[in-house]
C-alpha cells in the first residue's frame, strides 16, 4: 500500500510473511514482519500509475474527497515525559519528517514487534534449556542404575583399597 504523511512524505508498506519448522517444538511457526520503503512524490506517482491498484484518495487528481466518518474511533495515550526527551522525540521526527505523533507511533509499534520476537527467541531458547537438563537427568538416571547393577568386588582378606595407607605409624 501507499501512504502519505501528514508533511507530505511517501512511503510504501509491505506486510511480509515468514514461515519455518520448529525442530524442538516440532512444528511450523510463522512470524510476520513489515516493511517500509521511503519514496518521492515522482516516485509515489509512477508507482500509482503502473500496474493494478485501488486507489482510496488520488492526492494527484484535482480536488479534495468529501470527509467520511472513521469506522474505528483512534485511541489516545496521555504520557508525561521530562522536557528533554519532548525535545529529543521532537528533533527525531523532525529529521524523518514526521510528526511526533507518528515518529513515537512507529517507535511504539517497533518495540511491540521487536519485543514479540523477543518473546519467540526466548521460548525458542527455554525449550533448548529444558531438553537439556531433561537429557543431563536421565544421564544421571543411567548412571546411577549402572552403578548399582555394576558387580562388587570386595577382597575382605585384604582390607578395603580405599585407603591402603590407613592404621599405619
């Protein structure tokens, strides 16, 4: 899809899809991603002129859409912030020509995708840890059960070999 920015940047969005087989989980997993492609109003123009797309609002042709209701009433997020960070998110946005509002939205949305990924490498690497220690207790297991089946050999004329050295000045 084609977007523009309130400031009048354009950029493309791809919803991209990933899938592999989850050898410890004996599965398939699938992780979705996106991605943005930055683009010039040229650039923006001849995409929408080549191949087969929807066009919602054509911000080329002539004339301003009637404004409709949104289906989806927009949340909002109050959050106090020291005055250096305001002027920080503010010189960031600035520099990608956004709005703070939209540079601390893709921030948030960044996170939340990163951290969900997180999340999966992390129950990626519990699993490991847990076959693991599941396979270093039945090696003890086995262990243990060798050593009891295993036969004595005790020579009692002789003393214990333990400690041949024992009782002596």
């Amino acid at each position: 899809m084609l977007y523009e920015t309130n400031k009048g940047a354009f950029f493309i969005h791809k919803a991209l899809e990933t899938e592999w087989w989850d050898k410890i989980a004996d599965e398939g997993k699938r992780r979705e991603w996106h991605e943005f492609i930055p683009m010039t109003a040229d650039e923006a123009k001849a995409w929408m002129l080549k191949g087969d797309v929807e066009v919602i609002h054509d911000r080329f042709a002539e004339g301003v859409p009637e404004a409709e209701p949104e289906t989806e009433q927009g949340a909002t997020i109050y959050l106090r912030v020291p005055t250096t960070l305001k002027r920080r998110v503010d010189q960031a946005a600035n520099a990608a020509s956004l709005s703070s509002n939209s540079w601390v939205m893709r921030c948030l949305e960044n996170c939340l995708d990163n951290e969900a990924a997180a999340l999966d490498r992390d129950a990626d690497a519990v699993a490991v840890a847990a076959a693991a220690h599941k396979a270093k207790i039945l090696a003890r297991k086995t262990q243990r059960q060798a050593a009891a089946q295993a036969p004595v050999n005790e020579d009692k004329s002789k003393g214990s070999q333990a400690n041949p050295g024992a009782g002596k000045p």
